[in-house]
C-alpha cells in the first residue's frame, strides 16, 4: 500500500473485478472509491506525488503490450490522466520528495532511453539517448507485432513475428513457436527486451 500524506487512507493495487484498479482506503481500512482509469490494467503504484496527495502509478493503457504512467488526485475527482504518450514501455523511479524522476522508455526497434524529468512536466535532461541503428547495421531484425483473432472471433491474440537475416533465398531459416500459457500477464509486449 501507499500511505496517502494527512489524511492517513491508503492506496491499493487490486484485482476485484478481475483487471487491475488502485482503491484509495480509508484510515480504518475501509474501501472509498476505485481511481477511475480508462487505462487497462494496473500493474503497480510508483508513488506520490508532490504537491496534491495524488499518485502516480503504471499501466497498460489501450494496448495490452504496453506500459505508461499515470496520475490521479483530489483536483481531478480521482480520475486518471495519462502522463506518458509514446509508443512502448513506460518505467520511472521517482525521487525523495517526488520533485523529479528517472524515466525509462524503449520499445521494440528502439533501445532504451534514460531522461531525468520534472513528473509535472517542465525541465528534462537526457541522461542516456539510444543510438537509432539501421537495419543493416544491426545483428538482428526487430521483430513485427501482430495482432490475430482466437476461433471465438473476439478473443484478441497479440505475437511477436522475428525474422532471420537470409544470406540467399534458398536458404532455410529456423522456426522457434513460444506458446503462451495464459491466462496471465501479457508476454508480448511494445519493449527493446522482447
């Protein structure tokens, strides 16, 4: 839990509806309400904020394979806003205090990249900027991320097409199949790492 600044509630990461949410609670122990989140399922609470007994936490916003962050407080009713917009994997550590934090970003084709930030907005610097590399340069080919449909016809699929570098076309290439087990987190996910 993360313990709210005065007002002595808390804020939890739950599953009661079979998605991830954060309660805030009350000092007894008491469920107040959910945060309202249009944004997939929560994975964790990053921390507070400075300035509104708000917090910031990690979800997957509209695409399972992703990871953003995101902040509610009091002045938005407890609604959620997206902080992060680009395409991929989202992480931060936030600092003592919560004046600034580390934030991770990368995505398939593209190598991670560190900046320290102001979390509401303001003064970046780049502490670590990935090196963009084109194709040739390259061991190897990003993988392609699909989208497939399950015999249901709704029941979405997501997986990660990986290419080998052919010298000639006649070539055989090697077939590697990772059968997801399900149901639980997401394996393929919008990251450097996959």
């Amino acid at each position: 839990p993360l313990f709210c600044k005065g007002t002595g509630g808390f804020f939890l990461v739950h599953e009661r509806e079979n998605i991830g949410r954060i309660g805030l609670f009350d000092s007894s122990g008491e469920w107040v309400q959910d945060i309202e989140c249009d944004c997939g399922h929560v994975e964790s609470i990053i921390g507070p904020d400075a300035e509104s007994d708000g917090v910031f936490f990690l979800a997957t916003g509209d695409d399972p394979r992703e990871r953003h962050i995101y902040h509610a407080s009091p002045h938005s009713k407890w609604t959620a806003a997206k902080v992060t917009t680009a395409s991929g994997t989202h992480s931060v550590v936030l600092a003592p205090g919560a004046k600034v934090w580390l934030h991770r970003h990368d995505a398939v084709g593209q190598p991670p990249s560190f900046r320290l930030e102001c979390p509401t907005g303001g003064v970046s610097e780049c502490i670590l900027e990935s090196i963009s590399l084109s194709d040739s340069q390259r061991c190897f080919i990003p993988p392609q991320l699909i989208e497939a449909y399950a015999a249901d016809g709704t029941t979405r699929l997501y997986a990660a097409i990986y290419t080998a570098k052919v010298r000639s076309p006649s070539q055989k290439s090697p077939v590697v199949l990772l059968v997801y087990g399900g149901p639980h987190a997401q394996s393929v996910r919008n990251t450097w790492t996959l």
